[in-house]
C-alpha cells in the first residue's frame, strides 16, 4: 500500500469534506429543483387547463354570434329586397291628383242635394179601432174588455174553433152572434 502523508491525509480529508459539503449543497438544491419543477408542472397543467376552458368558451360564443350575424343579414336582404320593391312600386305609381283606380270619375256628373220631403197638410192621425183579444168585438182591447171582467153573466159552453154558434149566452147581450173562423176565439176562465 502506499503511505500518505498527514499533510496529504489532511488534505485529502479537507477536500473529501468540502466535497461532501459541496454534495450536500447540491443534493439540497437537486431537491428544491425537483420540488420547484413539480410545482411548475402543477402550475403549467392549471393555467393549460384554464386555457382549454376559455378557449371552449370563446368557440361557443364565436359560433353564437355567427349564427346571429347570419341571420340578421338574412334580415337586412329581406329588407333591402323590401325596399326595392317598395321604390318599385312608389316609381310606378300615380301622381297623387290622379284618383282613377279609387273609384272617382272626374266626368261624373255632379251630384244634386235632395230635399227632406215635407208631410202632407191635409193628413190627420186615424183613430185606432182595436180589436179585443178576448172577446174578438172592436173599440176595446183586452185589458179593458168587459167579458173579462167578469161583468157578463151568464152560461158558458165550450166551442171548438171553426164551428159557427152563439159567442154568448147572456142576457145583457141578447144578440146572436155568429163566430168568424179566422177571428181568435175568447178565454174562459173557471173561478
């Protein structure tokens, strides 16, 4: 074996230590290195995550406003087409003092004003001549009708429509009346 010197020896050691010192030191920094590039990687993965996220977003919203850009320029020929159309119709029409078309004739003849008619002098109202419902006589409607009320007395029999007979048997009439067919016939009432 090979002797070494103790100034050897102490250099040798001097230098194994440093070494190790220096191992130790970059071991430490190897280590915080490692834990800084995880951390990164963490990091890195986040923000590329958060990137993917807003991207999807703005697609979304890219796609969004195209569909409506598109469908306002649908619009906007619609009313472009409109308005050409409108000019269209504005060029060929009539001047606005022409009204043929609207039902004026500018050779009609004019118009006359009519007079309100005025009644006759001479006319005078008639005198209402009611038949009665009741008792079929005239100069009294029902309401007023002495039959009705009972004041005629006398027997009452029945008598089917149509058939001919004596309205009433009673002695304050006393006349044979004979019933029309086309006359309503009289109520009897029971009391």
């Amino acid at each position: 074996m090979v002797s070494l010197k103790d100034s050897e020896l102490e250099n040798l050691t001097s230098v194994h230590e440093t070494e190790s010192k220096e191992r130790q030191h970059v071991v430490s920094k190897l280590k915080s290195v490692i834990v800084e590039n995880e951390r990164l990687k963490n990091d890195n993965s986040k923000l590329s995550s958060e990137i993917i996220d807003q991207d999807n977003f703005l697609n979304d919203k890219i796609n969004v406003l195209l569909k409506e850009k598109e469908n306002l320029e649908i619009v906007i020929r619609q009313f472009t087409k409109s308005s050409t159309i409108l000019e269209n119709m504005v060029f060929n029409s009539k001047e606005s003092f022409n009204r043929e078309g609207l039902g004026y004739n500018a050779n009609a003849p004019l118009k006359k004003e009519v007079k309100n008619p005025t009644p006759p002098k001479n006319a005078s109202p008639k005198s209402p001549n009611p038949n009665c419902s009741y008792c079929n006589r005239s100069g009294h409607i029902s309401i007023y009708c002495k039959a009705e009320e009972c004041e005629f007395k006398g027997k009452y029999k029945w008598i089917p429509k149509g058939e001919i007979s004596k309205k009433f048997d009673d002695k304050k009439v006393g006349k044979k009346k004979i019933v029309n067919a086309t006359k309503k016939q009289p109520k009897f009432h029971y009391h």
